[in-house]
C-alpha cells in the first residue's frame, strides 16, 4: 500500500513561520520605542518615545537619583547635560527653568544608542526614608559644540528612598 500525501504539512509550516516572524517584528519594532521600567524598590523610569530610562533609583546616602538613558533620536549630541526636574519646576516656553550647571554632563555627549549612567542631583536636600520623590529627566543638548541648544524631556521618574 503506498502512502498518500495531502500537501497540508509544508502549508502548516509556512503559517507557524509566518506567525513567528510577525511577533518578532512586533516586538523589534517596540524596542525603540517608549519604554518603562521598574525596580523592586518601587523606583519607575518612564521614557518618552525615542528614549530609555532604566534601572532608576535613589540614595539616600547622598540625595540622588541614579539612572541609564540612551536617545535614539537619529542624531549623535555632540554636547549633553542631564537634569532631575522636580514636579514643581516652572517652566518657560516649554522649558523648566533650572540650573543647568547642576545637571550630568554626558562627557563626549550622547550617541545614538548608547547608554549612559547618570547621577542627578535632587534639589532641595534628601527625601525622607519611606519617601518619593517625583519628576522628570530632561537633557540639554548641541549636535555641533558651540552650537544651538536644544532642550527635551526624556523620561518621567518616581523614585523611593529606601
């Protein structure tokens, strides 16, 4: 008796790949997108699109917060600055009004891509054990040194002193 064939087996297999590829193109395609992370400490880094924001914590030690951003903005920043700004900044054209000489000066700037440690001053003192602290991560930054300043929110950060 010889075997018969239905022809449904190579079909089958084309389906399951097909199905396999979509989920990874769903997935490749987030990476770059907004991202959020949180620690078991109840620390969260929210990140705008074009930006991560991982691994956000704060220490009480010295008042604060420590945290990894990367821009994938499609452009290298020659010059950056990083800064907390806390909830109750003011702002002006869009922009908070800090001091920027208290931010994280990202030495070589900031490429596309790469990921930086940052550690931002907290104003106003340390926080209160059991405590959090809330705001946002802003950078500054020039794509050609002495050129314009730029100025964009990156993430939104809560983070517990513990």
């Amino acid at each position: 008796m010889a075997n018969k064939r239905n022809g449904k087996g190579p079909i089958i297999a084309v389906a399951v790949l097909l199905v396999v590829l979509v989920l990874a193109v769903a997935y490749l395609s987030l990476a770059g997108h907004s991202a959020s992370h949180s620690t078991s400490t109840g620390s969260s880094c929210t990140a705008q699109q074009d930006f991560t924001c991982q691994s956000a914590s704060y220490s009480y030690s010295n008042g604060n917060i420590t945290l990894f951003v990367a821009q994938n903005t499609g452009s290298n920043w020659s010059v950056a600055t990083i800064i907390f700004v806390p909830g109750d900044a003011q702002y002006s054209g869009g922009v908070p009004v800090v001091s920027w000489s208290n931010g994280t000066v990202i030495n070589g700037g900031l490429a596309v891509g790469k990921t930086v440690m940052a550690e931002l001053r907290v104003p106003g003192g340390k926080i209160p054990v059991g405590s959090t602290v809330s705001g946002d991560i802003w950078a500054q930054y020039q794509l050609n040194a002495g050129g314009t300043f730029y100025y964009v929110k990156m993430a939104t950060v809560h983070a517990a002193s513990v």
